[in-house]
C-alpha cells in the first residue's frame, strides 16, 4: 500500500494550490473559445524548458511575449494570463491590467510557480495557482501538466466548483 502511495506521489506533475471566480460569467460562455483562446506569457524557464513552454503555445491567435514593453489590453480582449515565477503577484483585480512592474524570479527546484487569469480587457474572470514540474520534462509531459493549471481556469467558472463543500452533483 504505501509503495503504491510513493509510486502515485512520483508521478505528480502538477498541483493547484488555488482556484476562484469572480463574476457572473460561467463555463459555457467561454467553453467554445477554450482551444483558441490567445495566450499572453509573462516571465520565463531555463532555457530548455522555456522552448518548451512557448512551443505550446505556437498556433494561439496572439500570443504575446514578456517584454519591456508594457501591454495593455483593450476592452473587449478575451485571452489567458500566464505568470511564470512570479516573484510577486499583484492583487487578484490586476491580474488582467498589463504586463507593467512583473518581475519573475530565477527557477528554484525542478517545479515552477504558475498563476493565471482568464481575462477579458481588464477584468479578471478565473484565476488558478499552481506549482507545474518543469525540470527534465518532454514537451508532451510540460503540455500535460500547464493543461491542468489552464483546465482549472474553465473549471473554475463551473458553480461550487472552488468550494468544495457545494459541488453540484
């Protein structure tokens, strides 16, 4: 039994250490828009991982990239924020506001600390938190384990789905 229990530890990729939705939006309205909905990276990986992330990412409509340029989103702008690293995050209702003063920190340990945000314009619609293992991973096993962090932002659109106490069955 515990061998079994270490075995199912070992093969941990991903762990989300928080989920919320803020708002009246749910799981359907952006269900059709989930395979296509543009990405905006901010931070980065060593370098090998970090190919590996962006390559992920390649046939999104916009994908955008951290840089020193700030970005600002317009209005209507759907898409999904990544924070790679992040060594601060800003307050959840800024989570969508632009790329201005994020700082990523070095990788520390074969894991990476995710946040992301779905966003339209400004607004903050989901968030999850997560730690994803990076560190010596093929790109289909990094594809796995960002697509739980990503799956938890839908997923958070669902009710009950972040307390667990009102999961509708």
């Amino acid at each position: 039994m515990l061998a079994g229990m270490g075995l199912l530890a070992a093969c941990e990729t991903t762990s989300v250490t928080r989920s919320a939705r803020f708002g009246d939006e749910d799981f359907a309205t952006w269900a059709a828009a989930r395979d296509n909905l543009p990405a905006e990276l901010h931070g980065h990986l060593p370098p090998q991982e970090d190919v590996l992330l962006r390559s992920l990412y390649p046939r999104r409509a916009s994908v955008e990239v951290a840089s020193l340029a700030p970005i600002v989103p317009k209005p209507a702008d759907e898409r999904m924020v990544m924070f790679i690293n992040p060594a601060e995050l800003p307050p959840d209702r800024d989570l969508c506001a632009g790329s201005v003063g994020f700082q990523s920190r070095p990788q520390v340990g074969r894991y990476t600390d995710v946040a992301a945000a779905l966003c339209r314009g400004d607004k903050v619609v989901s968030v999850a938190t997560g730690h994803v293992l990076t560190s010596g991973q093929t790109e289909a096993q990094m594809a796995r384990s960002f697509k739980t962090i990503t799956d938890t932002l839908f997923y958070a659109l669902i009710p009950g789905y972040n307390d667990p106490d009102k999961y509708y069955y």
